[in-house]
C-alpha cells in the first residue's frame, strides 16, 4: 500500500536556513589546493626572511610569519583564503599580523596579533583567525563584549561544520540557549540570516540587545522579536533546522521551566512554562500579552519529533498529553517589563474516547481496526508504522492518514490493513487534533520483532 506523509505543522521547520555548507566547501578546497595558493602568494607578495625557520608573507592588510613546514604552509594558504574571502565580504583586516609555526608558545618570537600552531586543524585555524579579524574591526563601535559574541557568530558561519571550534560553538550556543539567554544565541543568529556580514556591522554600532533590533528592521525584517522567537524555538526543538550538528532527541525538554502561568521579562530572553497533568490534555488560552512570541510546543515520545503551534491573543490552544514527552509553552520577549499571563485547564478524554479496537497480525498483513465513543476537534486519525533501531530509538517508516467522520458525537468504525509489515516493528495508532497536535491512542508491537 502507499503511505501518505503528514504535512508538517511546526512553523520552526519554514526557517529559511543559512547556507553554512558551501563555506565548508570553500575552506576544504583551500586546504587542498594549499601548495597552489601557497606558491601564487608568493610570487604576488613582498617576501622577507626573518629567520632560518619563519617567511614573512602580506595577503591584503595581513603581514603572516609562516614556517617554511608543509603543515605551516597548509594553514597559510587556508588562513589567506580567510583572508581574502573576509576582504570581499567587507572585513577590513587592520594590519594584522599572524604568526604560524610549530610551537606557538615560543616567547623568542616576534610578537603578533594571532599566533596558530603549524600542523593544526586548518579549519579551526581560519576560525580564530576570522573571529580575530571581525573583533577587530567591531571593537571601534561596540563594546568588547558585543564585538566578541557577533564575530564568534561571524566565525561559526565562515567555517565548515567540521571544525572543532564551530562544534565548540555550537555547544556553547545550545548551553546558553537553554540557560534562556537569546542576546548571545537567537538574537545574532537571526541577524546573520536576516543581512548577513551587512547586518552584524550595523549592529556593532550600540550594545545588545537594542542595536540588533534596529539593525533587523533596517534589514526589512517587520517583528524582529517573532524572527528572535522562530530562531530560539528551533535551537531549542531542532536545531539542525539551524545548520547545527545536533539532532533532536527523544524525552529531551527544555531546561528553562517553570509552572506559574505568568511569565515576566526583566530584560530580553526567553522563558517555559511546562504544561503537565493527570488529564489526557490541557487547553491553553493567553489572558494577557504584551510584547511577547508564545508558542505551544510539543516532544513526542519513542520518536523524538516535534509540533509547535503559534499561542495567538483571545484563540485558547488543546494540547494532548497522551503519547507526549514534554509539552510546554515556549514565550520569547526582548523588552524589559513585557509579559504574558496564560489560563491552563486540564480536560478529559480529549480528544477522543474509544468503544473497542481490535488488532490482528499476521505473517504478512496487519489488520487494525476501532471504533470511537466520540471525538472532538479532530482532522483525522493517524497510523504510524514504527521500526524499533538502537535501543530507545525509534523510526517511522510510513504514515496513513484516515479521515474522521463529520458527527463526533456519535459512534463510528474504522480500519487499517497493511500488506508490506515485514520491517515494521509496531503500530501506532494516532489522533490529528484541529490544532495541528498527534495524541496517542494506542501502540501495538509485532511479538518476536525488535
């Protein structure tokens, strides 16, 4: 039989992602092509010997100090690729000066703004080196701080996902992000993908979080505080969504959590309130808002996936419980004193209550069939075919949607057959909410499968 994919409800899965891998290209084939790059430098640069050991090489503004090794050499032609790749995306070097050779601790050497080990990383070399060359410059407008948290984001996204330095990062982004901070995490990484470099030196002139404001409403951007609040959401639920290495993971939930329903902002950041109870789900309705992006969010269970719905005034949310690892709303604000004040009540037997079900597997065909008491505010209903991997871990291979009938109120039958089970390890059986939510009605595992 042929499956039918649901559609994706969750808002955070439309980010318009960066694209972070051609710059990994780029810096890979500057590493590959060093010994090139390396010999057309120094034809067009003006060479000095400083030493038996080191050659003093200028790309632009940058005067490098290389040793005469292969792997000095290699992260040379990859750190002048840096270069000039900053140069042309409006980085202006400031006459800086780069020392490279084996042991970078050498106190008889000269002094220099940047000192890398020969035969390190190529790629976590360009990444010091870039950051360093974008502080620079941000330091003449900014604060330290404010120049040091935009040219690591600068940095992270010149560099190819392997290096370690952008895994580093990326780590301390999440961290943080979970910690509720949004000034260090969403808030420049929604500039990088709003204006790019163009963005990021407009915001280095004021301080964080007001000069990151204006600088995405100069990029045509019309809230930035939602454009903040889609980037948090997907750090936190998903962030390879964000061109991050992390994947989501099931039963994770947010770190950040509280369960007053009112939330208050002291300054910009983001804030959760978890959303927990004996019910079979709770509905959600924001009383009051001011100045806040609230979205209800969800974490299945067994297969770590995620559904986000906007929380939008005077219209209450259901949330389902059933089958669910963590629900909470996710509320985003970047003013001092804004708020957001949410009435939570737990409901029973939503969305659905069933009469009977009856399942049947055999060698080859599954049979699946159930009828409902009522049901209420429901789409459709939902068979997921799972696949049982690793332990913990679980796959959908396929999904069948299966229309519900008109009259809730009244008892109705249903039934899935599949012929095509032989790598099925389970069967779910699922409730698509009107709210665009799956509430778990049943699980059915296959005996003698994983």
């Amino acid at each position: 039989m042929a499956w039918i994919t649901l559609p994706s409800f969750s808002p955070v899965h439309e980010l318009d992602a960066h694209p972070l891998e051609k710059y990994g290209d780029d810096m890979r084939a500057a590493c590959a092509r060093a010994a090139v790059v390396f010999g057309v430098l120094a034809v067009a640069a003006v060479p000095s010997r400083l030493s038996a050991a080191l050659m003093s090489e200028r790309v632009r503004d940058v005067t490098f100090e290389v040793e005469r090794s292969p792997g000095a050499q290699a992260t040379y032609a990859a750190c002048a690729e840096v270069v000039r790749m900053l140069s042309q995306r409006g980085w202006d070097a400031e006459s800086v000066r780069v020392r490279i050779q084996g042991n970078p601790f050498d106190a008889t050497a000269s002094v220099a703004d940047v000192v890398l080990g020969a035969g390190e990383p190529s790629e976590d070399s360009a990444f010091v080196l870039a950051s360093t060359i974008v502080e620079r410059q941000l330091r003449r407008s900014t604060d330290p701080s404010t120049a040091r948290i935009l040219a690591q984001s600068v940095a992270a996204h010149l560099s190819p996902p392997s290096s370690a330095h952008r895994l580093r990062w990326e780590r301390a982004w999440l961290g943080r992000l979970g910690r509720g901070d949004i000034v260090t995490t969403a808030l420049p990484e929604a500039l990088w993908r709003a204006g790019g470099d163009v963005a990021m030196r407009r915001a280095a002139h004021g301080s964080l979080p007001e000069s990151a404001i204006e600088a995405l409403a100069a990029a045509g951007v019309e809230s930035p505080l939602r454009v903040t609040g889609e980037v948090a959401v997907a750090g936190l639920l998903d962030p390879q969504a964000l061109g991050f290495h992390r994947p989501p993971v099931p039963e994770s939930a947010p770190s950040v959590t509280q369960h007053a329903p009112d939330v208050r902002f002291v300054g910009a950041g983001l804030r959760v309130v978890a959303l927990q109870g004996d019910a079979n789900a709770v509905a959600v309705f924001p009383v009051k808002s001011d100045r806040v992006e609230a979205w209800v969010a969800v974490r299945y269970a067994l297969t770590g996936g995620f559904d986000l719905v906007g929380l939008k005034p005077d219209a209450e949310v259901t949330v389902p419980l059933e089958g669910v690892a963590w629900a909470g709303v996710v509320a985003v604000g970047l003013e001092p004193d804004a708020y957001l004040s949410l009435a939570v009540r737990p409901l029973v037997d939503y969305p659905v209550q069933i009469k009977r079900w009856d399942f049947l597997a055999g060698d080859r065909t599954v049979t699946l069939s159930w009828e409902t008491q009522r049901h209420e505010g429901l789409r459709a209903f939902v068979v997921e075919a799972l696949e049982n991997g690793a332990p913990g871990s679980w796959t959908v291979l396929g999904r069948t949607m299966l229309p519900v009938a008109d009259d809730g109120e009244a008892s109705f039958g249903y039934a899935f057959v599949d012929e095509e089970c032989d790598d099925v390890s389970a069967y779910r059986l699922l409730a698509l909410t009107a709210d665009g939510f799956l509430a778990e009605v049943g699980l059915f595992p296959l005996h003698g499968r994983p």
